[in-house]
C-alpha cells in the first residue's frame, strides 16, 4: 500500500449476487489510486459467492457474517479497516475511473469534512439533483456510492440496526452533521448503480424507506413537527403510483404505520440536533421545485403553476423557515431554484 497518500478502504456489501460483486470487485481493482484496499462484507450469502470471490479474487478481504445484518453489516467494515477513509458500494455499484482520488482530494482540502456523496448515475436514485441545491441544504447520501470519514461515522453511532435497510444514509447523516462534520457533493465525482433486478422488489422498497423516514422524525424532530413529516412522506410516495400503481401508495403507508405501531424502537432514540440541521433535512427531502415535479409524475400531465404552489402551502407551509423551539432564524429557502 502507498504510504504517501491516505489509505482508503472500499467496503462492497453483497447479499446473494455472486455476478453482480465479481462485476464490482473488477471495476475497484481496476481503479488508479494506489492506497486502496477493497474489502467484501457479505450478507450471508447462500448462492456461492464467497467461494467465487476466493476463487477469483483471492487478494481481496472479505468477512463473512453468520446472519444478514442488512446495512449495518457497513460498520463492520468500518471497524476492521485503519483507513482514514472508506467508500460504501452496494454489490452492483463502482466508481468511475479517478473517483476515488477525487473524493480523498476533497477531504484532505477539509478537515471537517465528513461526507462526500458522490453522484450516482444509472439506478433507480439518481443524485444528480444534488448539484441543483446549495451546500446549506445538502443532507444525505446514496451508499451505492459515497464516501465517508471513518472517524465521523463511527463516533456519531454508525448505522441504526433496527433500520435494516432503507434511508439509513440520511439517518446518519443528520447524526454526523449534528457532531459538527460538514458535507460536500462534486457532480464529477461518480458512481455507477446498475441496479441488479436480484432482490429487487418496490413493495419492499416503498414500505422500508416509509417506515424508516417516519423513524427519522420520531428520533430527532419535535412531535409537534411529526405529522407534517409523515404527510410529506406518503405524499413523496404518492407520486409513484402512475408508474407502480396504487401498490406504491399502498406500501408506503403500510410502512408509515409500522413505524407508528413501533414507535417505541425510535422514540428510546431521541435525541436533540441542531435546529439548522432539522431545516436542511426538510429542505433536501421536498424542495420547492420537487413538489410541481412530482404532482405531475403523479397525474401524468402538465398541472397550472398555481397548483403546486397551493400544494406547497397547503403541506409545507413551515417547510422554508422551521424554528423548532429556537430564536435562530434560518435562511429562506431557495435551493428549489432552477
């Protein structure tokens, strides 16, 4: 391994996608920056993967887990490595060629820097929309591609557990925002989701990420501020059902009230963050612009301007300047500019 530059791990999660991470392994072990390790934390995979990841790859780390840990198999990773930076990959996602060099120059420009998302192109979540909002409004990130701290994530908790899977990333985000790291997003800095149809399913895509997003609010926002929350959540998924159906609306609030039914999982979680940090969550998860977007996914037709703007305040009218119980005022919103 270089010594001259940090080291960076990249940890891949695989569950029972032996072609998909060979695909991936190939694509990181392609990569130029010379102080990579690779590392495969693997789900408990029963369709061979372990052998053909030893087969052909034998150079590269993997640990086995027993069980299926779902997203908190990551932290494992996390804690095996001494690299003072580690990149995420889903089993079917890889980072364009110089990436990763990239995503280390920006840290080392920052200190407190604690999150590089990059920008996930070709799966079913885009983060090109990142671009299009200010660094005051970013939160978040997609694990099929970003990068991380180890110090900033491990010290702020790592991933929930109960989580399992879905919306995980902005969970911890919020957590490692709060402990005072900043975020940073480079549109050049990419990644490729393929998106492997294997143990892909929208019902399960819809009711984890509902039920998860509901959780969020239960651990950080004032109740208060809960139901405008859970309305936002079924609405984002509303706009779904012309391309899944009324399944999509279906699932989501099946997810809603699953939370709901456990609230108590969350609510021994609570803990106090930032007013700032709350108002940049809300703006990141329905910007302005996103609400006309989406109600005209949802018709399927070009809606008058004034209607998504009656929506806006209708459902969102606290959204651009939320206090929470502080004299800080927060800036208007206008990350939904075009």
């Amino acid at each position: 391994m270089n010594k001259s530059l940090p080291p960076v791990a990249a940890i891949v999660l695989s569950w029972n996608r032996c072609d998909e991470v060979l695909k991936t392994l190939d694509l990181l072990l392609q990569d130029t920056y010379p102080a990579l390790e690779v590392l495969v934390v693997d789900n408990a995979s029963s369709d061979g993967t372990l052998d053909a990841v030893a087969r052909h790859y034998p150079e590269i780390w993997v640990i086995a887990l027993p069980t299926n840990r779902g997203i908190s198999a990551r932290d494992v990773g996390m804690r095996a490595t001494d690299a003072e930076y580690v990149t995420l990959f889903d089993d079917d996602s890889a980072p364009d060629p110089g990436a990763i060099a990239q995503m280390v120059a920006l840290f080392e420009a920052n200190p407190r820097l604690g999150i590089v998302p990059f920008n996930v192109y070709g799966g079913a979540h885009p983060t090109a929309h990142m671009a299009r909002l200010l660094p005051r409004d970013l939160v978040g990130y997609h694990a099929s591609g970003a990068g991380l701290r180890r110090r900033a994530a491990l010290d702020t908790g790592g991933s929930d557990h109960d989580f399992f899977w879905g919306a995980e990333e902005w969970d911890q985000a919020v957590r490692i925002l709060n402990d005072g790291w900043e975020i940073a997003f480079d549109p050049a800095i990419r990644a490729h989701h393929r998106t492997s149809a294997l143990h892909r399913s929208s019902r399960r895509l819809r009711t984890q990420t509902a039920r998860n997003e509901t959780w969020i609010a239960l651990k950080y926002f004032p109740p208060r501020r809960v139901p405008v929350i859970v309305c936002r959540i079924v609405f984002w998924n509303a706009a779904y059902c012309r391309r899944e159906g009324l399944a999509a609306l279906w699932h989501a609030l099946y997810g809603v009230a699953s939370a709901l039914w456990n609230w108590r999982i969350a609510w021994r979680k609570r803990q106090s963050i930032r007013p700032d940090i709350l108002a940049r969550y809300e703006r990141s998860f329905t910007p302005f612009s996103g609400v006309g977007l989406r109600f005209r996914i949802f018709v399927g037709r070009r809606l008058p301007a004034q209607a998504p703007l009656l929506v806006h305040r209708l459902l969102f009218w606290k959204a651009n300047v939320p206090r929470y119980g502080s004299s800080a005022a927060v800036p208007p919103d206008d990350a939904g500019t075009p």
